[in-house]
C-alpha cells in the first residue's frame, strides 16, 4: 500500500507526467481542484489535449454559462475557455487526455 496527500501535489494534479505525482504517465492527467469565491483562470486553450471538467460540487461560470454540481463540460482541442468559480468550497476534478507539457495556451 502506498498513501499520498493531495496537499503535496501541485495544484490539485496527482496523476501525469509530472513530479509529484501518484502515477507517472503521458496517457493522461487528473486533478481535483478546489476553489473559492472569486477564483478564476484567464481564457486559455490545448492544442492537443482535451479536458474534461466534472463539477463535483459548487457552481462555476466558463465562457460565460454557469455549470452547477453534477456538470461534466469536455473542450476539445483548440476549443477555448475562461473560468470562475462562483460559490465557495467549490470542487471540480479535472481530466486531461493526453498528457502533453507545455500544452497550455493563453
């Protein structure tokens, strides 16, 4: 057995390509990140990976349409958004598929 804390993790991401990680892959990336009130990242977009966006609790706004617990948004490559969290204790687990550095772009 082997036991990780996700507060040691970078962001929220704890399997990828990157150090620390639970499991070190290029296939894909997970993450679960938690937000408050007022949190958001700028319009950004992958050239290559998609991302899919489960809204595990709390309500968040991407290009400009609220999404509420139970949401599941994919963007697909190319495809851009923003983002805004707009309830506090708000989680949302994020899948990248696939792994790819550097593959983020404002």
């Amino acid at each position: 057995m082997k036991i990780f804390n996700l507060d040691k993790m970078i962001k929220g991401w704890f399997i990828g390509n990157f150090e620390p990680s639970c499991l070190k892959t290029d296939l894909f990336e997970i993450a679960l990140k938690k937000y408050q009130k007022g949190d958001h990242e700028s319009k950004h977009f992958h050239k290559v990976a998609s991302e899919y966006t489960l809204v595990a609790s709390g309500k968040v706004k991407m290009n400009g349409i609220e999404h509420v617990a139970g949401s599941i948004i994919l963007m697909e490559p190319g495809e851009s958004t923003d983002f805004e969290c707009l309830e506090n204790n708000t989680n949302c687990v994020v899948v990248k598929i696939p792994c790819v550095k550097n593959d983020k772009y404002v």
